[in-house]
C-alpha cells in the first residue's frame, strides 16, 4: 500500500489556511491518495481515525497525546522524526498474529476488547504462573507478595482493563483479591507501629491520644493474626511481632493512665475502659499475652477512676476556664428558664459545665437535682462531657455520696427526655461509675426500683445487667427485694388466674374407650387390642413401654398418625395369637423424660379428664407435660390443666427454674396477659435463688427483661386507677420529692408509690 508523502519541514512550519490563518505562499495542490489498510497496522480507534487530520497540522497545534497510554500505542504510524521521541511502555506486549483489518471508522467495542486481550494473555499467563508457583511452594514473603502486586498493577495500567475482562485470560482475580486484602493489613500494622512509637517518644501525649494509638496498634494485630489464619501461606513472623508489640501496648498504657492521674477526665477513661474490656475479650490478644496487659491496666483504670469520685466534690478539683456567673443563672436552672440558660450561655457569662454554686455543686448537678430535664440537656449539649469546660460525669454528692446516676434515676415524673438524659450519662460512664454505690451502698438500680422506674430497669436489663439487680445495700436490700416489697404491699398479681373450665373435654358416660386406656407402667399388662409400644427414656428408670392403640393416638396427633403410618409393625415374642402385630412409637427425650407423665397424658387420650396425678405440685414434670401437648398438638384442654396445674405450684428454688422458661415461651403456651404478668412476678421473688443456681449471663437479663416489661404495664394500670380515685374524692395522691428523707403515707392507702418511700434514695423501707 502508498502513504502519503512526507512534507517538507518547511512545509510543515506553515499555519494551515483551514484555520482561518493567512498562508504566505499557497501551495498548489497536491492530489490527495485514499490510504488503504492492511494486515500489518495497528487496531484503528478513534484517535487513529483523526490522525490525518493532525498530522496536517501544525506540531505546537497538535492536540496531546499521552504516549505511555494505550491509546497512543494503537494510533497510526507518524513521521520518523517524531516517533523516535516517544516514550516507550513499561511493559512491552507481543504482538498479536490475528489483527482486524483497519477500515474508515472504529471497530467495536468488543473487537477492540479481543483485540487488548491477546495482547495481555501472555503476560497475564506468566503471572498466574509465577502466583501458582509461590502458593505451590507454600511460603510467601511479604516482599515477594508486594512485587507480584506491583506487576499486576503495571499490566492493569497498561492494558486499561479491568479484573473481571483479564479472568478470560487465565488472571488470577481471586487470588490476586486476597493478597491485596493482605498487603492492605501489613500496611495498617506498619502505619499503626509508626504512630505508636510517634506517640510514645512524643512528650505531652494526652490520655486521648495515646487511646487512638493503642486503639489501631491492638485493631491491625488483630487484622494480622487473622491474616495467618486465611488462605494465603504469608511469612507474618508473629512471634517476631509479638516480642514487639506487647512493650508498645505496655507503653502506650501507661501513658494514658498516667495523662488521667495528671488530668483526670471521666469520659476519657470510660472511653479507655470500652477499649480495654473489647480488648481482653479478642483471642487473638489472648494467644499472645498481650490480653494480661489489658486486664492489669483495667485494674488500674478502676483506681484511677476511684481517684477521680473521691475528688469529684473539690472546687479546686475544676479543670478548664471559669467565669463568676450571674446569680440570675441559679435561679433560672432551679426554675427550669431554659431561654434565660441559653441567653446566658451564648453571651460568654456561661463558659463551663463544671460552674459551681456556693455549695459546691455544678451548674449540671443542679439541673439534675431540681429535675429540669430540659436545662440538663441543654447544658450537656453546650458542654459535652470530652470537652476540657464539659460537664463532669464522675460528680458525686460530698455527703451521701450520690452521683448523676443516682440523680436521674430518680425523676419525677420521668418523661422521655429524662430517658434521653439517663441514656446518654449511661453510655459515656464507665462501669465504676454506672455501679457506682453511695454512702448506704446502694447504686442508682437502686434509686429505680425505690421510684419504681421501670424504664431504667428495663435499661440496665437490656445492657446486661443481671447481676447488679442482686447486689444489697447495706440494710440488706437489693433492687429486686426492693421491687418486690413494693410489689407485695400493693398486691400486684399476687394470685393467678382462676382456672378453666374443662368439663366440655369429659367424655359421655356411654363412651366406653376409658376401660382400654394404658396400663400404669411396669404393670406388665396390655390393655385389648393394643397395637402400639410407647417408648419413653424415662430420667430415672429408664427406658420404659407403654401401649396404647394406633387409632386413639392417630386420632389426637397428626405427627404421631404420620408416624405411626411409615412405622413397621413388629410381632411381640414371636407369638401372633396374643394380640395385633405392636407399632412403635418413641417420645422425644427433649420435650418428656417421665414415664408419669407420658402416662397421663395417654389417659387423658382415652377419658378426657386428668385423674390421680403424682406430679401436680412439681413443676418441672408440669413443663414437659406442656411442652407435649404444645409441640403435639394434643387437645387444648390437657394444655388448659396443665398451665393451671403449673400457675399454682411456683413457690420454692425447685419450682422457680421453669421460671424464665415459661416466660420466654410464653407465646408458644399461649399464655394471656394476666398469666404472663403472674410468671414475672414470681420471677422478681424468686430471681435471686434462680440466678445462683443457673449461670446464664446472656439468658438472664433477656429474661428480667421480660418480666420487667409485664410487671410494669400492671403497676400502670394501678397507678391510673389510684390517681383516678383520688382525683374523685378531690385528694391529690403523690410521692415525697426525691431525697427528702422521710416517709410519705398516701391519704387513701392506694398510691403506688406514695405508701413506702426511702430516705436518701431508696433506703430501708418502714412503715409510718
């Protein structure tokens, strides 16, 4: 094929009279070839097909082209001159026996994708070859693994293609994933080693961040230890590590203790104390000792912290920058001005949350205590506990020993911005603040239960609190023993009840199926025309036979007619003359383990009544009992007794272990709201005897939780039939202020919360 021939340099240096330009000489004109293709020139594309219009073109008019792209590597060939100045590709392609033939206009996409791809299949080949090798060898350094990754990042640069078009041409996209993943941890855990040297050399390093240091260096260990766990056989050298990273964390430690002693700071440590407890609970810092490090610092957090409440009451305790305020700023917290707070604030009279009043107290304290809520929100919101002028969550009272937990808790009424409040003090404290006990060793649950606050019990409940519900005081009183006097006094759902009628379940008189109900067990006798063998794994005697016919059975449970149908009949003692052939059938261990039980409810089966029972007065024989006729489907009246039966046998250690389950199940037994609010408050009595036998720290509080929830809809109830009441009779019926220190008698008896009050939140309770 002819191309068209090269024009003079002198040629060139002249402006083109197309772009409007004056021409010194115009040239004559030369006849213009049609340039042909062939086999040999590269894929056309759309810069190729402009390319004789620019190569008329004057150079400094020439539109760029970037010649390490692509692009410039497709376009067609340019004048001699001008090509030895190109820079060359990094990465040199083969190239490619099958070309498409060059036309007046760009192939299509896929052509163009083909066409890239076997460019690249070549040098995508021999890195998948050289990954396969290094997995096969079973050791991969971390060097060798950043140069497979700086090789695949040049042919992705080169080719301008993505991952999932290279995966036609055997490139290892998966592989190649995991080891970025990798590449991206070891990155994380140097950058992490770095800052923590960076923090620890440095001087002045405060609590905060020397705990963002700590913070990523125990997260990238973490990501490390995982990453020699995958699929990838990278040399991670972990002890190596280890021996490095346990004096870092140690450092790193004490030099945010030692910020908090120099300047004690509540939400800082609360902070720390969440970092080190998620810590201790990682098995990846377990393995390595670095765990032990963590518990020993939590030991001397909780000092720090206990440092902290013995000073919390010092006026020269208050950090950051003070201004008298005005003494129209007192009288607007105690009357909740909330408009006269905010004008204050934002004209600078008002630059700390730490601002105390001639007692001592901090301008937030007394927001709290004089219960305006909406000041304390305020006040919270202008100065957030992390700032140097915040409120300080670790303030307790200097006599009785209060903190702003004890405060809250307390509330009256407690509306849900008091909730709001609760919550967000309850979350940026740490545990030694949350469980923090007053002079009478009581904490805010406490307070709550004394209020009858079931908001905030319900709180500490769903945060996983069981076992402070139990913690006396030191009159001897726990939150739940608490509750439960309060509970007691009023009545509420001290009976169960009544029980249903199951007369309509009773057989007719001339209904004779009663005569061939089962044998007792062990009697060795079969009842006529028995064809089925009941299999029960009894707890105590083991495996025991009862019989019983297959048309009474298949006739009371759909799971056991399906059973019974695919069972083959077998014939007892190899004697056919004594009866039909027996079909098997076994219970469930899980849901009965009782020959007695199994007994009696095949004979309701048959009569339709509940006879002599001997297991009426033990609950947890009544629970498997249940849990059949539930999971059996069996006639809603053996059901019906059997919670009847059950609801009425409660009292007692042995009995209360059905407890939380039959609570929790309360919907699958289809217990009503008046039984389910019994089963809780027989679980507020007996909690304390459950919780020492069981140990399910995750059951229990998801249990009081519950019980919580139904006893509190009933004292509800009550509270709105007693304020009712008194509203009739023209008597106001209400409680003592918080922390009034004597004991409120209500005028009609009736108040939930007015007959029995605590002195200095929640004390012993004592009749007037």
């Amino acid at each position: 094929p002819r191309s068209p021939a090269p024009r003079s340099p002198a040629a060139a240096s002249q402006p083109s009279s197309r772009m409007g330009l004056p021409a010194a000489a115009p040239a004559a004109p030369q006849p213009v070839a049609h340039r042909t293709t062939s086999l040999e020139d590269p894929l056309m594309s759309s810069t190729s097909y402009f390319q004789s219009y620019s190569r008329g073109r004057p150079e400094s008019e020439r539109p760029p082209t970037d010649a390490g792209s692509i692009h410039s590597k497709y376009m067609l060939p340019m004048q001699p001159d001008h090509r030895e100045d190109l820079p060359q590709s990094p990465l040199r392609f083969a190239p490619s026996s099958r070309q498409a033939p060059l036309g007046p206009f760009p192939q299509a996409r896929g052509a163009v994708l083909q066409h890239k791809l076997e460019e690249v299949a070549p040098e995508a080949l021999a890195l998948r070859i050289r990954v396969d090798e290094a997995l096969a060898r079973g050791h991969l350094h971390p060097a060798e693994l950043q140069q497979i990754l700086k090789t695949a990042d040049d042919i992705l640069s080169c080719s301008h293609l993505a991952d999932a078009d290279l995966e036609r041409v055997a490139w290892p996209k998966q592989v190649l994933g995991q080891m970025r993943e990798a590449a991206a941890c070891l990155d994380a855990w140097q950058k992490s080693e770095m800052v923590a040297k960076r923090v620890i050399g440095g001087e002045g390093a405060g609590a905060g961040e020397a705990r963002t240091a700590l913070r990523d260096l125990l997260a990238a260990w973490c990501h490390v230890c995982a990453l020699a766990r995958g699929p990838l056989p990278i040399e991670l050298g972990l002890d190596r590590r280890a021996r490095g990273a346990a004096p870092m964390v140690s450092a790193l430690l004490d030099q945010a203790l030692a910020a908090l002693r120099q300047r004690p700071d509540v939400a800082a440590a609360g902070d720390l104390e969440v970092l080190l407890k998620a810590g201790i609970a990682r098995p990846e810092l377990q393995e390595r000792g670095i765990a032990s490090l963590l518990q020993q610092a939590l030991q001397e957090l909780t000092e720090v912290l206990q440092g902290i409440l013995r000073h919390s009451g010092d006026p020269a305790a208050v950090s950051g920058p003070t201004v008298e305020p005005p003494e129209l700023l007192w009288r607007a917290v105690v009357d909740g001005d909330i408009g006269t707070v905010s004008e204050i604030i934002q004209q600078g009279a008002l630059v700390s949350g730490r601002t105390r009043d001639p007692r001592g107290h901090s301008v937030f304290w007394d927001a709290c205590a004089f219960h305006r809520t909406e000041v304390a929100l305020l006040l919270l919101r202008h100065f957030p506990p992390d700032a140097p002028n915040g409120v300080d969550l670790g303030e307790t009272h200097a006599r009785n020993g209060n903190n702003l937990l004890h405060l809250v808790s307390g509330m009256q009424p407690f509306t849900p911005h008091a909730g709001g409040l609760f919550v967000m003090l309850f979350e940026r404290m740490p545990e030694v603040l949350q469980l923090h006990r007053n002079s009478r060793g009581q904490t805010f649950l406490h307070v709550a239960a004394g209020r009858l606050n079931f908001r905030v019990l319900r709180f500490a409940a769903t945060r996983g609190f069981s076992d402070p519900f139990t913690i006396a005081d030191n009159a001897g009183w726990s939150p739940l023993s608490l509750l439960e006097h309060h509970l007691s006094v009023h009545k509420v759902a001290e009976h169960p009840p009544p029980c249903r009628d199951l007369a309509g379940a009773r057989l007719p008189s001339w209904c004779r199926l009663g005569a061939l109900q089962p044998p007792a067990a062990g009697s060795g006798s079969k009842p006529p025309l028995a064809d089925v063998e009941v299999a029960v794994e009894d707890a105590e005697r083991g495996l025991v036979h009862l019989y019983a016919h297959r048309i009474v059975l298949a006739a009371s449970c759909e799971a056991w007619h399906a059973a019974l149908r695919g069972s083959k009949a077998a014939v007892v003692d190899g004697d056919k003359e004594e009866g039909p052939p027996m079909h098997p059938l076994r219970l469930d261990p899980q849901l009965c383990s009782n020959a007695d039980v199994a007994l009696l409810m095949l004979r309701f089966l048959y009569t339709g009544e509940v006879g002599e029972c001997s297991f009426k007065s033990k609950a947890p024989l009544l629970l498997q009992l249940l849990r059949m006729c539930v999971r059996c489907r069996l006639p809603a009246a053996l059901r019906d007794w059997a919670l009847d039966a059950m609801l009425r046998c409660l009292d007692g250690k042995e009995n209360a272990m059905v407890l939380p389950t039959l609570l929790l199940e309360a919907a699958s037994f289809s217990l009503v709201a008046e039984e389910r609010q019994f089963v809780s408050r027989r679980l507020v009595r007996w909690f304390e005897e459950w919780r020492a036998i069981v140990d399910d720290k995750v059951g229990a509080p998801r249990t009081l939780e519950a019980a919580l929830s139904e006893v509190e809809v009933v004292v509800a109830r009550a509270e709105q039939s007693a304020k009712a009441r008194a509203q009739v009779m023209g008597v106001h019926s209400g409680s003592a202020p918080l922390g009034s220190g004597y004991y409120a008698e209500d005028p009609l008896g009736k108040s939930m919360r007015g007959t029995v009050m605590m002195s200095q939140f929640a004390g012993v309770p004592r009749r007037m």
